[in-house]
C-alpha cells in the first residue's frame, strides 16, 4: 500500500493538505483505502466469529487470535496524511443492523462519528486481543469484537 501513498503525500507536503483534497489523487486514495480495510475488517470478522465458537479451546482461540489482520490500517495510519481525512465518512447507523443501533453495542459505540473513528475502535480489539500477554486468561468479548468488525465492514463498504 505504501505506493499508493507516494503521490498523495507528495502533494501533501509540498502544498498542503487543502491542495491534496483537490487533487484526483486523493479521492482514489480514499476509495482504496476503504476498500483495503473493509477486506481486513471482513477477514478479521470471520476470525472474531469462529473465535467467539471456539468455547474453552484456549489453543485454538490464540491461533485463531494470531491470524488477525490489521497491516492496510497501520500503513493508513503511519501515512502522514490523517486518518481522519482518509477515511471521514460520518456513520450512518440508521443502516445498521438493530442489534448495533441498541443495547451494549450502542452504548460502546456512541462517541463514535466517522469511519475513522470506528475503524480505530475495532482494530485497538485487534491489537489488545492479538497480544498474547494479554490474551491468556483473558475473557474477552468476541462477540463484540466480530459486531465491530461487521459494522465497520458495512461502513466502508456503503456506495459513495
């Protein structure tokens, strides 16, 4: 992904951030980075799903935990160009699914405002449920993993 970069943060640090969001450049950088998360968050989604069914099988959930993806989110986010900008579409949790407009789920997710918002949500349970310090013992909700995983796959998968 960092190739996909170059162009773009050449025009950011050469003219601005303003002349960035001018350029055709920018809005092919954004689709794509949406694209690429939405595949990880769909990708981590299923692990999060099979992780949540695994029960006490404490070795199968740290080899399911060990397969989560998060590489297209950190290059976005080692980018100088911020995430924010990248990935700045308001939620539009009218098109979720009931089960994430109440209850805990909501409650979880109320501070969040954009894609960008929730996609850092979602991927800091990757990073803390991919540690394995922190993992063994741990009772973590994998359920409430997947969810954020599906509502961030929804998000940026929404047509533009």
């Amino acid at each position: 992904m960092a190739d996909l970069f170059t162009e773009p943060v050449r025009i950011f640090l050469e003219k601005g951030l303003e002349a960035l969001e001018r350029s055709s450049k920018f809005g092919d950088l954004k689709r794509s980075v949406a694209e690429r998360v939405r595949r990880e968050a769909a990708f981590d989604r299923e692990i999060f799903q099979a992780t949540a069914t695994a029960g006490a099988d404490g070795a199968r959930v740290r080899a399911l935990l060990a397969t989560l993806e998060d590489g297209e989110f950190r290059a976005a986010c080692s980018s100088p160009i911020p995430l924010a900008r990248l990935l700045p579409r308001r939620l539009d949790r009218n098109a979720w699914p009931e089960r994430f407009r109440s209850g805990r789920f909501a409650a979880r997710t109320a501070a969040d405002r954009s894609q960008a918002d929730l996609a850092e949500r979602a991927f800091r349970r990757v990073k803390l449920m991919r540690n394995p310090a922190l993992a063994e013992g741990a009772n973590f909700d994998y359920a409430y993993a997947r969810d954020l995983m599906a509502a961030l796959e929804r998000e940026l998968g929404r047509p533009r």
